[in-house]
C-alpha cells in the first residue's frame, strides 16, 4: 500500500515548511552575526541549507519522497505518466498546495523565531543573470534527481542533493532558489534570503524553463527514468496494485 495521500500531503507540508526556516532563518543569522561581509553571510546560509536539506529528506523521505517542490512533483508526474507510476496529476496539484502553503509558514515561522516580523521582502532579484541562473539551477536539480533513482543511487539522495543545492547557492548568479514553492515563502521574509514580490513570478517562470530543459536533459539520458517515479527523490512506496490511477 501506498503511504496515504494525507500523510504524505502533511509531509509535503512540514518539509517544504522547514526547509524554508532553515533557508531564512540562516540567513537572519548570518545577516546578523556577519553584519559587513555579504561573503560570509551566503556561506553561513548555503552551509546550514546543505545541512538541513539532507536531513529532512531523511525524515520524511519516506512517507511522501520529500519533493519539497512543485517543480520535482510535476517531472515526477510527467515522466511517470507513460509507465502509470509516480504521481497522478490530481496529487501534483494538492502537492503543490501543500508545499507553497508550507513554504510560508516556514518563513515565518523563521521571522517568529529571530523576532524580526513578517513584513513582504524588498529584495529585488530579477535581473536576466539571475534569470538564466534560476534555469541553469532548475535544470540541473530536476536531472540529477532522476539520475539518483534510475541508476538505482536513491539512498545517496539527501547528501547528493544537499551537496549540489550548496554548490548552487555559490555558481549560480541567483543562488540557487530553483523552487516555486521556496520562492513564495521566501516572498515574506525581508531579509539576506527575502526575494520581493515583483521577482518572484519570473523566477518562477525561469524555473519552470528548467523543468522543460531537465526533463527532456533526462529523456535523453535515461530514456525509461519513468519506470522509477514512484522512487522520487527516495523510495517511499511499495509497489501499486489495483485500478488505474490516471
């Protein structure tokens, strides 16, 4: 039997929610133990990122696969469809709910904690470096994920995907959101990791450019990734039976 979609809909929920506190809450952090060196603040909040991403994919990987993104749901639905595994798209849907409606409790729940308030950032971020960078950050993402799980390396999920969201914060001109639903939440938080509202829907739009480039990068790569979906990110199901899901 599959994990429930409640409880994999709450997973959805807490984890994307966390993962959120940890992005702004480091970067409150950072903004205010390393007051004059923007360096070492985007050191300080890719670090606790890379740290905090891996273990929450351990936590409740299990029970939903820790999408945490709306962007790895619809390529898991996508590529999963012609197999009839991985998410229905009725589930990506109520994934993404979850996942953005997580992605702004965390951020405040990260103002709560630092005592900062919740007010919108005004942190502009869409220039068309970061633009290209957002895409570069979302293709690359959505490839190594199904990478992981078509050369049966699902178990390395939480340190590789860590590993390469911290290399990101650092290659990439835009550091790397690569999450509309992390994209939102970071919407309310006006801080070193805030993103202002007039940005977010182009960041948003770059990355779903990357979904596309992922995916077809994956197609070509692996060209029955499909066959693994219900493996996304890590393995959190056993085997379907019954009825059609599509």
């Amino acid at each position: 039997m599959t994990s429930s979609l409640a409880r994999r809909l709450l997973a959805e929920l807490l984890g994307t929610g966390l993962l959120v506190t940890v992005v702004v809450g480091s970067g409150i952090a950072a903004q205010q133990l390393s007051p004059d060196d923007v360096g070492l603040q985007l050191l300080e909040n890719a670090l606790a990122t890379v740290l905090g991403l891996s273990v929450l994919i351990l936590l409740f990987g299990p029970v939903s696969g820790a999408h945490f993104n709306p962007v790895v749901s619809l390529a898991d639905w996508f590529l999963g469809r012609s197999t009839r595994r991985g998410l229905s798209l009725r589930d990506v849907g109520a994934y993404a709910v979850a996942q953005c409606a997580g992605g702004i409790g965390g951020a405040v729940l990260a103002n709560v904690m630092f005592e900062v308030g919740t007010a919108m950032s005004t942190k502009h971020r869409a220039s068309g470096g970061h633009l290209v960078g957002e895409v570069v950050a979302t293709a690359v993402l959505v490839a190594l994920i199904f990478a992981l799980v078509r050369s049966e390396r699902g178990a390395l999920a939480a340190p590789t995907v860590g590993a390469y969201v911290g290399a990101a914060y650092w290659f990439t001109s835009s550091t790397s959101f690569a999450n509309p639903a992390v994209t939102v939440g970071r919407m309310f938080s006006d801080s070193f990791a805030g993103i202002a509202p007039a940005s977010a829907p182009a960041f948003v739009a770059m990355q779903l450019v990357g979904l596309v480039l992922g995916v077809l990068m994956t197609l070509v790569l692996y060209p029955d990734a499909g066959a693994t979906a219900d493996e996304v990110v890590v393995p959190h199901t056993e085997p379907r039976q019954g009825s059609p899901r599509r």
